[in-house]
C-alpha cells in the first residue's frame, strides 16, 4: 500500500479535514477475506440481524422484498459495525490512547459503544446545540463528550485538540477503510442466507454502507446489481453518479437526516466503480415508505432507511418481479417527531 | 357436554346478548391436546411469531424478559389464531353460510381474513362511526360491512338480522371456546421454545388472550404463573379477581383501546381458576411502556399490547431476577395519533 494510504491510516483525522486530497488508484479495497475476518473479529458486539419479508409490501411492490433490519442492531443502526471493526483493528497501544470523532448521529453513539465494550477511552466533539438524546446517548454508552460551537470550523479545530491532547485515533464516520470493511459485513450475512437475490439496495450518505454492501456484492455475487437510494434533497450521489466525478453536497435538505452528508473519497472510489445505478425518492415518498413501513412491517425505522423502499417503490422498472435485498440502515428517530 | 354448550354453540349470538346465562362447572375446556391440534389446524393461516429480548430492558426491569412478538402476526395481532381456528372447526354446512361478528377491531379484520382464506363469506356488523382506516382494513381482507347506528343495541339488532338473513354463524371476539382454544396456541408456541419461564404476563380484556395462554401454561408448566395486565381505566378483570365473582365493566376508559370490553363468561371461568393474579397499570405507565418497546426493540406496538411491561416494570415484586414472558398483543396503531 502507498503513501495515500499511510496518510490516511496515520494522521487520519486530516483526512476529512483537508477535502483537497485527490484519490489515487493505488488504493487497495478490502478483499472478501479482509470482511469476512472483520466479520468474525466484531461478532461479540454485534448481533446478526434478522431479515424480515411482507407480502403486503410486496403485493404493493410487485417485488419480493427482503428487508435486512440494521434497525435492531446495537445502537439502533448498522453503524456499530464499522466502529466496532475500527476499534478492534487499533494496535494496542492506539488502543490505550483512546478513539475520537466528530459527530451528533449513530456514529458518535456507535463508537462510544465499541469503545466501551473495547474497554478504552472515546472522545466524541459535538456541537453544544446537539439535542438532549444524542448526548445522552452517547453518554449512557461511556463516550466523553467535548463541546464545540456549531461551526465545521469549531468541530474541526476542536477534534484536532483533542487528538494532540489525548493522543486517541480518530475514526470517521464513513470514509476510512475499516469503516468500510465493517459495513461490508451486513451484506455478508444476506449473502450467507443464500436468496439469490437479483437486486440489493442500500440508503447513501457518506457511503459507508453503500460502498460496502457493493465490496461484497461484487466479490461474492457480481450479477446482483446494488442500488444507492438517496433523498433527492441530498443527491451528491446522484449528481457525482452522472457527472462521473465527485461533487460534494451543499445546503443539503431532506427529511432523511442521517444521509446529509457528503460522500467521502475512499466511499465515491468505491461506488463508481461497483453500483449499478443511484436511485432518488422525494420527503413525501421517503415518509410514505416509511409509513408503510410501520403499518404493515410493525417495526421502527428512521426516515433515511426508508429511501430505498421508496426508490424501489418508485421505479418499478428496475425491480418488478424481481428478488430485491433492502437494508433497513437504522431505528434512531425521535418519536416525537415522526412525520405521520 | 351439556345444555349450556349445545345453546353456546348452536345459536350463539345469544350468548352475548343475553349475559344472564350463569356458567355452570359442567363446561369441558379446551385440553392440551385440543390446543395442539388447533395449533396444527391454523398452522398455514398463520405466523409463528418470533420471541424477541432486550437486555436495555432487561437492565431497567431487573428480569429476564422474553417478548411474544404477536404484533408481528397476520392482522397484526393475535386475534388472528382465534379466528382462524372457529372458522376451520365450523362444518362445511355452516361454512357455505358464512360468519358473522360485530366488532370495529381486530377481531373484525381477523375474522374477515380467516374467512377469506378459508373462501367462504364474512358479514361485520360495524358502527357507521367507525374511524375509515378500520372499514378499510375488513374490506380490504374481503369482509362485508353491514353499518348501524352506534348504540349497543342497533349493533346487537343488526347483527340478529344479518344472522337471521345469511345463516352465517356468529363467532364472537373472545367469549368463545374455540377462539379462546385458538388463542391458547400462542403460549404453546411460546412453551415449545424451552424457555423455563417462571412467569407469563398477558393482557386482559374480554380475556380470549388470558384465558387461552392460562389453559396452555396450566396443563404444560403448572408452576409458571401467569399473570394478567390490565390498564386501571377498565379493571374488571382486577375487581372480579379481588371479589371472586364476575363483575361487568361499566364506563370504561384508558388509552388501551384494545382492553375496553368487558370480561366474558367463559373466559372469567378459565382466569379465575388458572391465573396467579391481575395486575394493573394507569394510562402513564401504560405510555411509558410503549414508549420503551418502541425506542429500545424499535418495534411498533399498540397501547393495549404495552400493559404487560408497564405490569412488570411496576411489581418488581413479583417479577426481579425471574425469567419472564410477555405476549405483546398486538401492533394496529394510529400512527397519527401515537401518545409520545
């Protein structure tokens, strides 16, 4: 592996600081025995969720529709998987400086647990103005919250402290390797169930789990086409899709706020290369699959796991008659706020 | 069996309408074998629901729960193996002329379905009152509304007529061997798990539920105790159990919208004899509840299927270190009008 990749391995957290860094085809993605492994090094901190069907929605859907439910994994959300294979793959002694991150979503609570249960110090910079539960969260799972002003600026500086201070690893939320391998592993267990399926659709937001359910794909089942969904208020996937090249998001706007962000270098590499296609839904069909959702599946999800059932709902086109995968990313809504 | 069975089995829609009929001990319940051969005869109308845990739960109720997943059965909720197994057990001649029921719940939606797939007719008595999305539902599985005026006694007249009309035989909500034998195969389902359960806590409304999983319980593990839950707005179940005699309810009111009916016959006779004690819940714990099922197991439950942990989280008496089971009823929920 080149300087690229020691770069990012090493002061990592520049990374995503300096968008500027262009990337390199030396990279090496991981190969289907790098997830299996991380497969079986995160086993004790995650569950294998279950896979779900309903002959309502594929009545509805003239598809039959296999719903791989990240939503009751721990920490609500497929993000436990990336953290927990970041986390175990840390030499020991990264381990005994602590792990760090910027974020207010899944990924700050998801690192929080693995670090926990990893029986090391997180260090989670979050915007004073983040609301109550994503504090506590964090909190009940052992993370130290630092607070920054609710700038990037503010969080990028500030996580910048905290690493020289602390010494810890900073661990992306989606655009670093073993962030990726880890998400792969979600696809894994759907291929174990052997479903033949023809088509798999996973939501895209920095494109952890989309770039990693593709890895998979693509090594064990390349016929299967795997589908980004993406809320049309947040389509940098979309438009980097059809322009070929990566165009970061800005002034993102969609109901879906767990897929606001920009996709990451290490994440678009990998999507241009092995998903077939990036599909977008609108709020009010994001909300209407996510109802139906609810209605006839009885389970809790959060708007930005409803997008690829709207987007298969959507273009029946691409899925009508066929065997379709969904991966139901997660389950953190604030019931409060549901939009029904 | 004797005269009273003849009359409840014959002309049946009497039973209800005349809540004077005494219960005599001469009545035969369903045996452990009927249960089982219930259970073989729903079998293909049916879900075997999967028993979820949360060990978040666990850790705020001090027990081992273990959670009947029945808002995950066709219909939504358990009503559907009642009404399955009383139109599977009707004769071919009585089958040609339908069923009928008055209900606006699910038991209306569970029988038309049953009947459905059973290929025979359906006749719901239902108030012209009734909220769409309940119309909806029994149209939906192929029932036939017949409307009336919203008052006891148009339902009772409406329902006499359609009878009196089709031949269709009447199949109550819960007061009712066969559907109380029908219901009674959810805790076999749960019993055939192996899980050394010390107690079983089900909520108690007409007590179809109740009484079915106490008949199991009491023939396969006679030293489990079960348990019923009941919200403290519509507490005959409680106040019949403190006063060893039936007593009706009268005004009833609580957010278990499920659990407003009245006690039945039939099923006070099993409960009365078969359950350790009826335990309730006001409508704040009942809310608390849910809350926690739908934040921590990220399920959808509706109020009435909240009472049993609201129950358990209330008596740590009765319930810390054990290892618990919990029927969660049902999951038909008003997603507009969820109380958090």
């Amino acid at each position: 592996m080149g300087a690229k990749i020691r770069f990012f391995r090493g002061i990592n957290y520049l990374w995503v600081i300096n968008r500027t860094v262009v990337m390199t085809p030396e990279i090496t993605f991981p190969s289907l025995l790098d997830i299996r492994t991380a497969h079986a090094r995160i086993q004790p901190m995650i569950h294998r969720t279950p896979i779900l069907t309903s002959s309502a929605i594929d009545r509805i859907a003239g598809c039959e529709i296999y719903f791989k439910c990240e939503n009751f994994q721990k920490v609500g959300a497929f993000k436990a998987r990336g953290a927990a294979n970041a986390v175990l793959k840390l030499s020991s002694q990264q381990q005994s400086r602590g792990v760090a991150t910027h974020s207010s979503g899944n990924h700050a609570a998801a690192l929080a647990r693995a670090a926990s249960a990893a029986g090391i110090n997180s260090y989670i910079v979050m915007p004073s103005t983040a609301p109550e539960i994503k504090k506590k969260a964090v909190e009940s799972y052992g993370g130290q919250i630092i607070f920054c002003e609710p700038t990037l600026e503010a969080r990028q500086h500030t996580l910048e402290e905290v690493v020289s201070d602390t010494g810890a690893t900073f661990i992306p939320p989606y655009d670093h390797l073993d962030v990726i391998e880890g998400q792969a592993t979600c696809a894994l267990e759907i291929w174990e169930e052997g479903l033949s399926l023809e088509a798999l659709v996973a939501p895209v937001g920095g494109g952890g789990l989309l770039g990693g359910t593709a890895l998979t794909t693509h090594s064990l089942v390349p016929t299967c086409k795997v589908y980004g969904a993406e809320p049309e208020g947040a389509d940098d996937a979309y438009r980097s899709f059809q322009a070929n090249q990566l165009i970061p998001m800005a002034n993102p706007k969609t109901i879906a706020d767990g897929l606001l962000t920009s996709l990451g270098n290490l994440n678009w590499a990998i999507i241009s290369r092995y998903v077939a296609d990036i599909l977008t839904a609108n709020d009010a069909e994001i909300i209407a699959a996510m109802r139906l959702v609810y209605e006839r599946m009885k389970i809790v999800i959060e708007p930005s796991c409803a997008v690829p059932l709207a987007v298969v709902l959507k273009y029946p086109e691409c899925f009508i008659g066929k065997k379709v995968g969904i991966i139901l990313s997660g389950g953190n809504v604030d019931l409060g706020k549901l939009p029904f």
